[in-house]
C-alpha cells in the first residue's frame, strides 16, 4: 500500500500552488490598489517556489515509495506547468479587471468587493495548474480523474469569470456542457478497464493486462476501456472527435483564458493518456488472429494504435484545413491548437522509445510559442477590445516593429522554420517516428506542416507586410508592461533554446525513466514474466 | 579514373596518421573568439532600438573584435601541434539503434583548433579589427542613420567567420557560411536606396545560394559515406578507410568544390563579386577581398584528406584557379573604376589560391591568402581614403598625380607599396607565396597542369601591368582630379573642412582645376589602419626572408599549415623540388626516387626558373606599364584606337572592357530561359491550378463545412450529438475488430 508520508511530500509542489490559490482569493478582495496589484506576483512567487519545491522533493527514495508508473514524469511535466504557468500569469495580468481597476483609480467607481473578479481569477488559474500538476503523479485510476477533474473546473469559470458579455456566458456554456459529455465518457471508460483488472493501481492494473495479454490477449473489456478512455481524454486534447468545441469556447473566452485553454488541459490530458497507455505498454503483445496463430505486435495493442492513428492523422488534417477559413485570430489559433495536438499524438504512438520524450519537447516548444503568441495579442488593443482580426494587426510593423517581430517569430516558429525552436522540436517528432516505424505517421506530420502555413503565414503578412488599413489605426498597445515582458521572454526562448536542444531532448527523455514496459518480456517468454522489483 | 591505382595508393601512403585530437576543455575561453562579435552585434542591434546615435556601435566593435584577437593570439601560445577539440555546450547529439556509426549524429558546439585555425583566425581577427577602426572614420558621416547597421554587420560577419573557421564539425561551418553570407548581403546593401547595390547585394546572395547548394549536399554525403561530420572523427574515418569507388564518395570534392568556388568568386560563380564593390569600401576590404572570400580556400584546405584521393577532383580546382586568374587579370586590365580593378584582381589572385590548392601546395594557397589578405586589404582602404576624400570618385582616368596632394601623401605612398605587393615584385611576400604556387604547378606530380605554371606566369605580367596601370595614374604624373558625385563627403563639406582646420591642414592646399573642391584628408582613424595593415603587408614575407637567409629554418606558415588537416598527404608538397633543396627534413617524407625526376623547367631547377621568370614578368609588365600610363599617357589611348581601328583586334578592347560578356551570357542562357519558364508556368498557374485544382480544393473544406452546417452552427447539442456519435463510432469498430479477431 502507498506510504501516505512520503507521498505527501512529493506533493509539495501542489500544495504551495494551492495555499497560493487561497492567498489570492482573499489578497483579490483587498480594498488597497497596492496589495490587489500584489496578485499576479503572488502568483509567480508561488509558482517558482514550486518548481523548487519540485526540485528539493522528488528524490529517487521517495519516488520508489509513491508506486508511480511513470516515476520521473512528474519531474520535468511539472517543471514545465509552471514554468509556462508563469507566462500565462503574465498575459493575463495585463487584461483582467484591467478596465474597472482604471476606473477605480481615476476616481469614477468606488471600489466594490463584489465587482471585481481578479481574486477568483488567478485562484482557479492556480487551481487548475495544480490539477494538472496532479495528473502527472496519479498512482491510481481515481487520483487521475480527480486530478482531471480539477484541470477543468476552474476553466469552466474562468472562460465565464474574466469578462462579462453573453460571448463568453455562451462559451462557457459549451465548453461545461461539453466537457461533462467528455468526462462522463472517459469515467465510462475507466469503469471498464476496473471491470477487466479488478483494481484502480495503476501499477497492479499493467501487471494483470500483461497477464491477459501473455494469455488469451486482451480482453474486449479492457481494450474498449482504453479506447473510451482515449476518447474522453481526446476532449482535453482538442483532438478529434472531441475537437467542435474548440474554436467556438476560444474565440468566445478572453484572450489570456484562451491562451490558458490552449495549454493547461492539453498538457494535462496529454499525461493522462501516456499513464493511461502505460498501463497496456507499447513494447508489444501478443494477438489471436483468424486462424488462432498467435502474433506478437511491437507498440502498442493494435486496435488502440488503429483508434490512435486515425484520431492522429484526423486531428492534424481537420485542424489545419479548418485553421485556413478563419478570420478570427484566436479561432485561427484554436485550429493551431488542434493541430499540434496531432502532432504530438504520434509522439504517444511511439512511445517511451523517444516518442514520449519528443512529444513532452514539443509541449515545452508549444507551450512557449503559446505564450509569445499570445502575449503579442494581449499587448494590443482596439478601441478598450481585444484585437481579433488578421485585419487589425495589418501595419504592425511600422506601429509597434518589436511587437511585429515577436509574432512573426512565434509564427514562424509554429509553421516550423528552422532553426526556430518549434521546427527542431518538430524535426525531433519526425524523426522519432521514422526511428519508430511510422514512417506514414512522419509523412502526414509533413504534409500537414505545409498546409499549416496558409494560416501561420497569414501571421507573419499581415503583420511585416500589409501596410496599415483602417481597422489598424486604432491599435494601441496597453498601458501594462507583464504581458510585453512575456512576449519578449517567450520570443527569445523561442531563437535561443534551439542551441541548448540536446539537453532539452535528454531532459525531456527523462520523463520516461523508470517506466516498465512488461509486454516485451510477455512476448518473449510468457511463462517467465520478471516482476516490478528485479527490472531497472 | 585516369590516374593508376598504384599511383593513389602510393599517394594515401604518403598520408600521414590522422591527426588525432584531444579534447581540451581547459581551454574553453577559446569560445570567447565567437562569443565576443556575437555580443558586441547583439548590443549594436540595442543601440539601434535605443536609438542611440553616436559612435558607441563603433567602440563596441572594435573592443570585442579587439578582443577575438586577443584571445586568439593566446590561442597561439595555448595550443600546441596536436589539434584540440573544445567543447563549448551539446547542441545536437542524438543517437539511435546500438548507436554504432550511422546510428548517431553529433554536431555539437564545438571548437576544432589547429594550427589552421589560428592562422586562419589570426589574420580574420586582426585585420577585422584594423578594418573597423578604419570603418569607425569611413562611415563617420551616417552617424545616426546606418551607423549601428554598419557595425551590427560587421559584428555578425566576424562572428559567422569564427563559427565557419573555429567550428569542429560541418554543420557548425555551414552555419558560418551561411552567416558570412547574410552579412555580405546585408552589407553589400548597405546603400540600400541604390537600386544598383540592392541588385549586386541580391545577386551576391543569389549566386552564393548555388554554391551553398553544393556545400549542403556534400555535407549530406558527408554523414552518408562516413558517418559523422565531426572533424576529428572525419579525419579517422578517411584514413581507416581505403578511398571509396562509390558514386556518392566521388562525388564529395565536386560538391565542396561548387561551395568553394562561389564563396570565393571562381568560374563559373564569379560574377557576383566586381558588383559587390557597391558595399562600404571597408566592407569590400575585409568581406570581398581579405577574408570572406577566402572561405572557400579555407573549406578546401580543412577538407584536404578528402580532395588527394581524388586526382580528377584536385586537377579540376587547379583548372578552375587558373584560367579564373587569367580570365579575371584580363578584365582588371580594362577597367577603368579603381574599387572594380582590385576586385578583379581580388578574384585573379584567388585563382592562384585555389591552382596552388589543386596542385597540392595547401600551404603556398594558405601563405597567399595571408599575404593577399594584407596587401589587399591596404589597396582596397586606400582606393577607400581616395574615395572618401574625392567625394566617390574611382575614375582612374579622372583622379592623377594624388602623391602630390597635401593630405594625400603617406595614402600614395601605401597604396604604390600595396601596388608592389600585389604585382608579386621580387623580394616581397607575395613573390615567395606565389613563387610556391607556380613552382609547384611546375612539379606537380599530375603532368595534366604542367600547363597552368605557364598560365600562371602570363597572368603574373598581366598583374603587374594593371596593377600599375592604376598607380602610375592615379598618383603620379600632373595633379589634376574631379570629385565623384556623391553626397558621401560633399554634405557633410562643412563640417569636415572645419575638423581638417587643425587636424590636418595641409588637406586645404589641394586645388584642382575643379577650384571649389577641397579634398579632405583622412585622419588618424584611417592613416593608423592603414600603416599597420602595409606593416602587416611587409612582415608577411617575413617566414619567407627567414628561410632565405637561413636555411635551417623551416617556414613558419609551413609549420602551421603541416600541423593540420591540409597536410594530410598533400602530394605535390613532399615532391617539390624547393622543399630538397632545404636542408629541412621532409615531414611527409621525401621520396628520394621522385627528386629532381621532372621538374625542370626550360633546362633550369623549377624553383630558380620560377623566380627568375616570375620577376621578369613582373618588371616587363610594370616598364610597359610605365610607358604607357605615366611616360607617355597619350600612347595608352593611340594603342587603344590602333586595336579598336583593325576589325582583327578590335574584339579584344571590346571583350575585356565589357567583361567578355559573362553577365550577358549568363542573362542569356540562365536568367532568360528561367524568365520565359516562369512566365509560362505562372500561366499555367493563373489558368490551370489556380481556377482549378486551388480554388476547387480551397472549396473543399467549405464545402464540407456547409454540409455539417445543420448539425451545429454553434448549437451545443449538435456538437454533443457529434462528439457521442464519434465515441459510438469508433467503439463499434473497435468491437468489430474485436470480435474478428476472436472468431
């Protein structure tokens, strides 16, 4: 059984983010500008002391006593929540409450506690990290969901929370509606992999499938388990058949909580399908055919790589064929969201032979292109708007070059023009699956980068090369300085860190360290299956 | 292959073991070289965002290239014969499968450093930083407007320089590469409200691109054929391994040849560089003629191993180095604009460089390039300070007697030096460097370019007549100049006269008949430069002195250049017939059967021959030169109107002074036939794909949309309806697959 203790201090890192949530739930309240404007640095100061936190706890001891099945996950995918979590605290600073703490202090509204929404804000952006953060050292079935559970909540309210207008009660609407449809599904889901092992530990759960596997195979159970599983997951991924809700909820959520969906519960959904996965392995089973001749696959079971590659290859082709229509900027981003979450399915096809590794690369590369696109956006304004049209960031260059130069970078950087850190991160996803024998996988990734510059390319024109209109003269950048800092932060990440790429790769390797994959040793020799301990 | 296999087997014999590498992480301040320009451009795109106008761009450059110098010149003591490897941080390296060769690839940021690395670096750095300083006065009147662009740019060229010659694998010299071509683009722009330095500015980028081609793909097979483009295991890899007959192995010196020759402005890609001279003369001083160009030399030498088991491959380098100096030495004759002359000769010398390559001497290419870089580096500052003082003018025909301007003197004086150097005049450091060159053309092992020792010596006298045919013009004779046109020195008039007041005073005794014009004299930013570089110019022949006056002494560019990748079984090196004569041992090994077998030219040693003959050559063209541009001027234009009168002769003026047409040709047979394909396939583009195969696609996904339109259209419960029917649909397959399989 789990020694709570222990486990208990690995969650450190949770636990600062939440005692945070609490503080700026009440500091949001304050009736002093100063200690309200204290907020978005609580935020960061809780948010880095996490990541020590995570530094300082997860040692090797303690992780062995957590019964995890992805020990060294949580290492890096929590370093990498907060690290992007912090730039998504800086692009909402700028935005939230912005236009009625202006007025609080031009003296045109009285301050009232009821009005402002800055406190709940940043909570649940906390709160929702911490979820996320929590997803990533789930020893079992219930811990995962729970951990799920509280990713999406608090976005809920947050699309809801930050702006008042129908558009985004409407968005939230749907993004709740929809997203318990998805939950129920993946509860449904993992309801049928308990009925198939008769346990919740993730762990004891793998070692029984490979018992299934090394006998008769997988039972139909399990395997539909997983697959309605997958499914519901797909949801948090924005990944087909669970994608429709994605451009309506982002264009209709504030810009910074876009940003946050567009992040947040894809990194968490993301980990929950690789531990999910783990429990089935990929390293090979063996299969009944037509004629009762058992056949040994390498990766994972087949009928979840068929599910898998076709919700792959769907997601990459929808989202950026449907990226080309849009006018809207953040619908246009919705279908980019889409579309990478493509991409790094076939990461997770792989597996944990590289495939898992570039596809936590590629979240870290997305997660930064995330942040400088978006923090471009949240610096512009029109007219007290937000700024929605490639139209209005026609001229951008002549108005604000620093700002022009950050999105074109970060869209170049999406596109995936060498060297720019999202092109290696995506060379490194090619070439994983090429090692891995998806050479088909490969060629629809490329395939699917060319269709995407239709749209990345809009980025860059309409912001270096048009030349000013109507709609862009109103274009103002806003009088805060978090958001720019975030877009010139994010930016340089995005030109510097190809030059630190082989240790990123070995860093982001690590997350499959410690993983045991008990299908090979299942096809090699069922009778003489090595158990947890011996192995690694 | 024509060439015998024993004979190449004799010749990997002679190669020496690879020189192996260790690492040296003690000396990771090396790194400092690289990283020091890269700060100083990054705080010089800072001072442009500040919108900082002063001269602080200027300081920053020369500090940090100041620097890179220094930190070279300690290089020099820290290293010794063995190369070392510094590794600076990992960038790329992965591996795959047992991670066994071809399962891996590493290209990591290191530093592979040589002896030819330093040298290499030694004059990049040091003349960088002399051309700065120079550039800190030359550019002085765009303080405020393309001041930090200027420098920025200069900054990042010497940056990708170190990264090319510093770099311990190919991937970070085609970084370099690729870099030093974007700054000469940038800078040969410069002026980019000419429309004539935009259009030589792309062609220089364009031209470039078809060599950068080759040097891709060769580094493509590269890692096919061997596994790695690391140096240092490069190296192990050629040597373990007997020279390939594959297609793909042969291939590799053709392909590094097509980068080499269109970095360093050879035939058939040369034509990028006369037009390059639109660029800041500074610029044409350190990019296009000292350093840059000689990248391509540098790539050859550094991948050496790879060109000696190929005789065809090292017989073609000769052939292109040689008819490129004629061809280019016959055009320099014909101009008439100062800055295009030396570019051509620029390019005529670069030729010796890549024949003295292909007949095997890397080290007289790389003791040319030292020597070129100097001397030339002074022509081009001084034909700058003329520019610059002359309000543009680089007419030779219109600038005369300009050692006799006050103010213009020690410029005269140094440029006449510069004349000398460049026409190889006995006993200066370029006569020993190209005597090298020719003499081992002479005795090259492959009688195929016997021939090109002879060429070499035609296009010796043609340099030094129009080498001369500039200096005698220019700054001898009566005193008589028109200023050019240019704003450049004519807007900022007041002020400089007021500076030259007590600066240098003479420069307002200078009249011409153009009475108006004062000449303003350069000052110390420029005349410092300017003697430190015709210092540099005479010490480069100083190895050369040494082992003339003393025999023991082995040559110091030779001892750097052996300790390298360029030596490994150089052939033509341990043959020479001037390397028996010293009684220095032959590292390479001298093959006592070889000695004195064919080597000599008209009855005499090859080494005396050459030397005599090259002087001759060299003084004939300089009294016909005399003769003809400061003697008796008028006799210049008869011979030109004789030549032009006769039908016969008539081709030869027409032909060198419009170029022998190249540009035309090329216009005709490349640009032409691509213009009419584009304009057939935009076509076909507009009419076909277009209307048809885009917009029909294009319609698709709308088309699709429209049909799932009923279903949501934003209504929640028909995204819900879809996203169940998806879950429905995917699990009654799945069930299906299922219960096949079980049946």
């Amino acid at each position: 059984m789990v020694d709570m203790s222990q486990t208990a201090v690995l969650l450190a890192p949770e636990i600062v983010l939440f005692a945070a949530s609490m503080l700026v739930a009440v500091l949001g309240l304050s009736r002093s500008t100063g200690t309200r404007s204290l907020v978005p640095w609580v935020c960061v100061a809780a948010l880095v002391a996490s990541i020590l936190a995570l530094d300082a706890v997860w040692t090797p001891e303690r992780i062995q006593g957590a019964n995890l099945l992805f020990p060294m996950l949580g290492k890096y995918g929590k370093a990498l929540i907060a690290l992007i979590g912090i730039g998504l605290v800086a692009v909402s600073a700028g935005s939230i409450d912005r236009r009625y703490e202006e007025a609080v202090a031009r003296g045109r509204a009285s301050f009232d506690a009821l009005r402002v929404v800055r406190g709940e804000y940043y909570a649940f952006l906390l709160l929702s990290l911490t979820g996320a953060m929590l997803v990533m050292s789930a020893p079992d079935l219930i811990w995962l969901f729970l951990g799920l559970e509280l990713v999406s909540l608090p976005t809920y309210i947050m699309v809801a929370v930050a702006r008042t207008g129908r558009r985004s009660m409407e968005a939230a609407m749907k993004y709740f509606f929809l997203g318990a449809l998805a939950t129920a599904v993946t509860l449904y889901g993992f309801a049928m992999l308990y009925g198939a092992t008769g346990t919740m530990q993730l762990i004891s759960m793998r070692d029984l499938l490979a018992e299934q596997a090394a006998g008769p195979g997988l039972s139909a159970t399990a395997l539909l388990g997983t697959i309605l599983t997958v499914l519901g997951l797909c949801f948090k991924l924005a990944a087909v058949p669970m994608h429709f809700y994605a451009p309506d909820v982002y264009e209709g959520a504030p810009l910074p909580v876009t940003a946050f969906l567009s992040f947040t519960p894809k990194i968490a959904g993301f980990s929950a399908l690789v531990t999910v996965l783990g429990t089935v392995g990929w390293s090979g089973h063996a299969m009944v055919d037509h004629d009762g001749i058992r056949i040994a696959y390498q990766g994972l079971p087949q009928p979840i790589t068929a599910v898998l590659w076709m919700v792959a290859v769907l997601t990459m082709l929808l989202g950026n064929i449907g990226g080309i229509l849009q006018t809207s900027l953040k619908r246009t981003l919705a279908y980019s969201s889409i579309a990478n979450s493509g991409y790094m399915l076939v990461g997770v096809i792989i597996g944990p032979q590289g495939g898992i590794g570039a596809m936590y690369l590629f979240m870290l590369a997305y997660g930064v292109m995330t942040v400088a696109t978006f923090a471009v956006l949240a610096t512009l304004e029109r007219k007290g708007e937000e700024v929605d049209s490639f139209e209005s960031l026609s001229g951008l260059r002549s108005s604000h070059p620093v700002l022009a130069f950050l999105l074109t970078v970060s869209a170049l950087s999406l596109l995936g023009v060498p060297p720019l850190f999202g092109a290696l991160a995506k060379i490194v996803l090619v070439f994983v699956a090429f090692e891995g024998g998806q050479a088909s996988l490969a060629a629809v990734l490329l395939l699917n980068t060319a269709i995407g510059a239709v749209y990345y390319l809009r980025f860059v024109g309409a912001a270096v090369v048009n030349p000013p209109n109507a709609k862009s003269q109103d274009v103002v950048a806003v009088p805060h300085w978090w958001p720019k800092a975030a877009a010139v932060v994010a930016g340089v990440g995005i030109i510097v860190l190809p030059a630190f790429l082989s240790r990123l790769v070995d860093a982001s390797a690590t997350t499959v360290d410690g993983y045991i994959d008990l299908g090979e040793a299942v096809v090699s020799d069922a009778d003489d299956r090595p158990s947890t301990s011996t192995t690694d | 292959m024509i060439v015998a296999p024993a004979m190449l087997s004799s010749i990997l014999a002679l190669a020496e073991g690879p020189l192996d590498a260790h690492a040296a992480p003690e000396l990771r301040w090396a790194g400092l070289a690289l990283l020091l320009p890269l700060v100083s451009g990054v705080l010089c795109l800072l001072c442009d965002w500040m919108k900082i106008r002063s001269k602080l761009p200027a300081v920053l450059t020369i500090a940090a290239l100041g620097g890179a110098f220094a930190t070279i010149l300690r290089l020099q003591g820290a290293v010794g014969e063995t190369p070392v490897v510094v590794n600076l941080f990992d960038w790329i390296s992965w591996t795959w499968g047992d991670g066994s060769r071809f399962h891996g690839i590493s290209a990591n940021v290191d530093l592979y450093i040589d002896r030819l690395t330093i040298f290499w670096m030694l004059f990049v750095t040091g003349l960088g930083t002399l051309i700065a300083l120079y550039g800190s006065e030359y550019m002085e009147s765009d303080v405020g407007k393309g001041y930090t662009r200027f420098f920025g740019g200069v900054s990042i060229f010497l940056f990708a320089m170190a990264c090319l010659v510093m770099g311990g694998n190919l991937v970070m010299l085609y970084l370099g590469w690729e870099g030093v071509g974007l700054a000469s683009y940038l800078l040969i722009g410069y002026y980019f409200t000419k429309p004539e330095a935009v259009a030589a500015a792309k062609k220089a980028f364009i031209v470039n691109r078809v060599g950068d081609l080759g040097l891709a793909l060769a580094l493509f097979l590269i890692w096919q054929c061997y596994g790695t483009v690391e140096y240092a295991a490069l190296w192990k890899a050629i040597d373990g391994a007997p020279a390939s007959s594959e297609w793909t192995a042969q291939a590799i010196p053709w392909l590094l040849m097509l980068g080499a020759f269109g970095k360093s402005a050879q035939l058939p890609l040369y034509v990028w560089l006369p037009d390059a001279m639109e660029g800041p003369t500074p610029v044409s001083a350190l990019i296009h003629a000292a350093t840059m160009v000689t990248a391509g030399v540098f790539l050859i030498a550094r991948m050496f191993p790879l060109f000696v088991v190929n005789p065809d491959a090292m017989a073609a380098v000769a052939w292109v180095g040689g008819l490129t100096a004629l061809l280019a030495a016959t055009i320099g004759m014909a101009q008439y604009d100062m800055k295009r002359i030396w570019a051509y000769s620029t390019i005529s010398q670069l030729g010796y460089m890549f024949l003295g390559l292909g007949v095997g001497t890397s080290f007289g290419a790389s003791y040319h390039v030292f020597t070129h870089a100097f001397f030339k580096a002074l022509l081009f500052l001084t034909a700058g300070a003329v520019m610059h003082g002359f309000a543009g003018q680089l007419d030779i025909r219109k600038l005369s007697g300009l050692s006799k301007v006050p103010g213009f003197r020690l410029v005269s004086w140094l440029a006449v030096l510069g004349c000398f150097w460049l026409a190889a005049f006995p006993f200066t450091a370029a006569f020993f460097s190209k005597d090298e060159i020719l003499v081992s053309a002479f005795t090259a092992r492959d009688e195929r370019v016997h021939v090109l020792g002879w060429i070499g010596l035609v296009v010796a006298a043609l340099t030094a007549y129009y080498t001369f045919r500039v200096g005698f013009r220019v700054f001898f004779g009566p005193v008589k100049y028109e200023p050019g046109d240019e704003h450049h020195g004519h807007d900022d008039h007041g002020h400089d006269h007021a500076r030259d007041a007590h600066g240098s005073p003479a420069a307002h005794g200078g009249r011409g008949h153009h009475g108006e014009f004062h000449p303003h004299a350069p000052r110390w930013a420029i005349r410092v430069p300017l003697v430190l570089i015709a210092v540099g110019a005479i010490l480069a022949g100083w190895p050369s002195y040494r082992t003339m006056l003393n025999h023991d002494e082995r040559n110091w560019v030779k001892t750097q250049v052996k300790q390298s990748s360029a030596y490994q079984g150089a052939p033509a090196e341990s043959h020479g017939s001037h390397d028996d004569h010293a009684a220095a041992p032959n590292v390479a090994g001298a093959d006592p059967a070889h000695a004195g077998h064919g080597h000599l030219v008209l009855g005499m040693d090859a080494h005396t021959a050459v030397g005599r003959l090259g002087s001759l050559a060299c003084i004939a063209g300089i009294l016909v030169s005399l003769y003809l541009h400061l003697v008796n001027r008028g006799a210049a234009d008869a011979l030109r109107r004789t030549l032009m009168g006769s039908v016969a002769t008539r081709w030869i003026v027409v032909g060198a002074e419009r170029k022998w047409m190249v540009d035309e040709f090329y216009d005709w047979v490349i640009r032409l036939p691509l213009r009419v394909i584009a304009n057939i396939l935009a076509a076909i583009d507009d009419l076909l794909l277009d209307a048809g195969i885009v917009n029909g696609l294009g319609a698709l996904p709308a088309a699709v949309g429209r049909l799932f339109r009923p279903l949501y259209g934003g209504v929640v419960q028909g995204y819900a309806v879809t996203m169940a029917g998806g879950v429905a649909l995917v699990a009654a397959w799945v069930i299906w697959i299922w219960l096949r399989g079980a049946n």
